[in-house]
C-alpha cells in the first residue's frame, strides 16, 4: 500500500501548490 500511497501523496501535494500556493503568490503555469 506504501508503494501507491507515495506517488499519490507527491500528486496531491504537487495539485495544492499549482491550485492554491503558486496563484497566492501571482505565479501563473
């Protein structure tokens, strides 16, 4: 379960910057 919960985990986390952290600081990709 390891193996599938750690690319998820960096997959969630790399759609919350692009979502939320880089447009809070004017960032536009």
């Amino acid at each position: 379960m390891k193996e599938l919960l750690w690319p998820l985990g960096v997959l969630v986390v790399w759609f919350v910057l692009n979502a939320w952290v880089l447009p809070r600081f004017g960032v536009k990709t």
